[in-house]
C-alpha cells in the first residue's frame, strides 16, 4: 500500500504557505505520494513569480521548498474555481500547477493516510 498526504492551503499569508511546503516537502521526502490543493483563497499565489516573494526570517528559502517539492514528484493542484474568483488565467499559472474541480480532489484523496488544511 503505498502512502498518501493530502494538503489544502487556503491562503496566502506565509504562515499558511509555509506550512503547507514544509509538510509537503517532509512527507514527499519520506516517501509519500503528496497533492498539495490551493483553493480559490490561495490562488494567487500560484501566479509566476509570486513565491519567489515570500521570505521570512529563520525559515526555509520559500522556492527551495517548492523546488525540492516538485521534483520529489508532489503535486500542485488548483481549484478550478480559482480563475473566476480571482479574475485569473491559466497563462499566469507557475509551471507544474495542475488545474482540477473539487471532486476530482477528493476522488485522488479518498485513500489518504494523512490530511493537513492551512
């Protein structure tokens, strides 16, 4: 049986960013399948060169974490509503974002062993 974390992050602040790569990463790095989801609230974050903003002292490099994530094959997802909520398109979208409706989140986690919501 192979092991799986669910993530939601539900905003932007880097407190909830954070949270969520830090996790993300941890778990990816262990061994876990991870699909990290940004809802409509987080959304923004996801626009090229919006990360790259988020620094805070005594934390990790904000890209090193999303980097390490990704290539440890974690999975970005976006809430499909988030393009109306936010007035966004897909071409603003960092690379890698996967665009996927709320049921589709919940069928691919059906079977998680861990769940976080920051």
């Amino acid at each position: 049986m192979s092991k799986k974390m669910a993530i939601t992050c539900n905003g932007v602040l880097p407190k909830n960013l954070y949270a969520a790569f830090v996790l993300g990463s941890a778990a990816s790095a262990a061994g876990y399948e991870v699909l990290m989801y940004f809802t409509p609230d987080a959304a923004t974050a996801l626009k090229k060169g919006e990360l790259e903003k988020i620094n805070k002292k005594g934390m990790p490099d904000m890209m090193a974490l999303v980097e390490g994530f990704q290539a440890l094959d974690g999975r970005i997802l976006l809430c499909e509503l988030a393009f109306a909520v936010n007035d966004m398109t897909e071409e603003e979208l960092r690379d890698g974002v996967e665009i996927v409706g709320a049921t589709s989140f919940v069928l691919a986690i059906s079977d998680a062993q861990l769940t976080f919501s920051f």
